[in-house]
C-alpha cells in the first residue's frame, strides 16, 4: 500500500484532479457543479473523486439528496512541507555555485 505521500502526488498528477482542487478551494460543491467545465461525464468526474478522496485532499458529505464535496488541506500541507525541504537544498546549493562563481571570476571581468 502506498504511503499518503505517494497518494497525494499521484492524485496530483492529473490535471483535471487539479482543477477540481482548484475549485473546492472557493467552498463546497456538488458533483454536478464540479463535472460542468469538463467535457467528460459525471461517472468519469466521480472516478476523479474517488481518487481524491482516497488520498484525502477530499470529504464528501451527505445532506439529504446532495453530497457536497469539500477540500481536505492537510496532505496538500503535507507535501508542500516535503518540498520546502528541498526548495531549501537548492536555494542553498544554486547560492553555494553563485558565491563559487563569483569567485572564479578573473577581476575586473564584468559580471
């Protein structure tokens, strides 16, 4: 079983999966709601979802007839944080080769 990290990111990799994210981040909409602006039926938007919801970037509630669908942010925070860390090694490795860089070059070459 893969771990919520693998999930999440596979759940991400789907533009459409984005878009509906996307979306959920103005509030809660139902299925129908979130199916119009793709050219797609509603089971193929449903599948999408699922899909979310099982990585857990999605709740879907009941009230009576209506399931609205909710954004679940805590693994978005999740893999956001994993990837500060390693926004934070190359920020630190690309200033390392500048600074090297810097003092590579002969003086007075222009820079």
């Amino acid at each position: 079983m893969p771990d919520p990290l693998t999930n999440t990111f596979g759940a991400l990799a789907d533009p459409t999966r984005r878009a509906i994210l996307a979306r959920l981040a103005f509030g809660e909409a139902s299925v129908t709601e979130l199916a119009e602006p793709f050219a797609m039926s509603l089971p193929a938007v449903s599948k999408h979802l699922k899909v979310l919801e099982h990585a857990g970037l999605i709740k879907r509630g009941r009230a009576a007839q209506w399931r609205p669908c909710r954004l679940a942010p805590q693994p978005l925070k999740e893999a956001s944080e994993w990837l500060e860390d390693y926004r934070r090694f190359w920020d630190e490795s690309l200033d390392n080769l500048a600074e090297y860089l810097r003092k590579m070059q002969p003086k007075g070459a222009p820079r």
